[in-house]
C-alpha cells in the first residue's frame, strides 16, 4: 500500500532521467522531454511532484512547470522546501506518493545543502530504489552523480553530489562554455571521476 492509501503499483527498476536542458524550463520548445518522464513511470495517470529547490522555490519555474504538465494525463503538484510551513504533510509521505519528482534548475550548491538538511536525500534514494522516477534539468540533473560542475559559486567549480550514479556530470557546454575546460581538467588530473 502506498503511503496515499493507493495500492502498491508494480515495481519498476530504478530509473533517473538526467537533462542538461530543456523541457518544460525551455518553454512550449521541448514538450517531448516531459513527455517521456511521464512515460518512463508507465502509469496510466502519473503521479509528478516538482521540487523548485534549486531555483530558490521561484514562482516562474512553478508556474511552467503546472503549465507544461496541466493539460496532460497526470497529476501534477510541487514542494516547496522554502514554505514548508503551508504544507503539514511529511516530506517522505508527499514524495514516496509520486510516480515522478521532477527536480527545476538553479544552484546545485544551495539544493544540496537545503536538502540535507531536510533529510532529502535519504527519502530521495528510497524514492528512486522503490521505482518512482527521478527526473531533472540543470542542477536537478547533476545533483543525482557522484560530481557535477556548477557554477553555483561564482564560476565552475566540481561539488559533489548525492552519488545515486557514478561519475561526473556537467551541463550547458553550448550556452556556458567556461565550464567545459573545467570539467576537462578535473577528469584529466584525477580530481573528478
């Protein structure tokens, strides 16, 4: 039984979609990425909870997200870490309820510490070993690898990540191209996986 009260729905492997780009953050260009994290879950009606942390909690990223994923067949909803005051549903009910979290873009340095202290990444790794889909763009993406290079800092640094898939992940080598040479360097001297 789900902790919703649904029955248990089959287990399906552990699946983590990671985007460098895209989706519902890149407006009415790219619906097909959203498309498929709702298809990776294989739910009739999937369940999708956004988690904004990266981006601060925005309002923007909020309402895209509910504007990409409010006319298709699932349920949408977010949680926001940084008003959890309005929410008195635990965290671990909220998310091991979805068939999908979907993690915005933003600072992966500030998503990590606030999800840890939050007790996030435990719930997460539950989430993701039980079969709901884990999906994220930017910062949401390289937060699941052992290393991303972000530039949460001011300029592109290697920080570690939650470690749920080995290696390094890096992301708008396109429209950040200082971060290339970055990861580069670090791969080559050893100092990231």
């Amino acid at each position: 039984m789900r902790p919703d009260g649904e029955p248990d729905r089959e287990p399906r492997p552990p699946t983590i979609l990671a985007m460098g780009g895209g989706g519902f953050s890149a407006g009415d260009e790219d619906p097909g990425l959203d498309q498929l994290v709702l298809d990776l879950t294989g739910a009739r009606e999937p369940r999708i909870a956004l988690l904004p942390t990266a981006g601060g909690d925005s309002e923007r990223q909020i309402q895209r997200f509910y504007a990409s994923f409010g006319d298709r067949m699932c349920e949408p909803s977010h949680v926001s870490l940084f008003r959890r005051g309005q929410d008195s549903k635990p965290l671990e009910e909220r998310l091991l309820g979805q068939d999908a979290i979907y993690v915005g873009g933003g600072s992966m340095v500030n998503l990590l510490a606030i999800w840890r202290a939050q007790g996030l990444p435990e719930i997460l790794r539950e989430a993701w070993r039980a079969g709901i889909v884990l999906a994220g763009i930017s910062a949401g993406a390289m937060c699941w690898f052992d290393h991303g290079v972000t530039t949460s800092l001011g300029r592109p640094t290697g920080v570690r990540g939650l470690g749920f898939l080995r290696g390094t992940f890096s992301v708008h080598h396109d429209s950040e191209p200082s971060r290339r040479p970055v990861l580069l360097n670090a791969v080559g001297t050893g100092a990231l996986p």
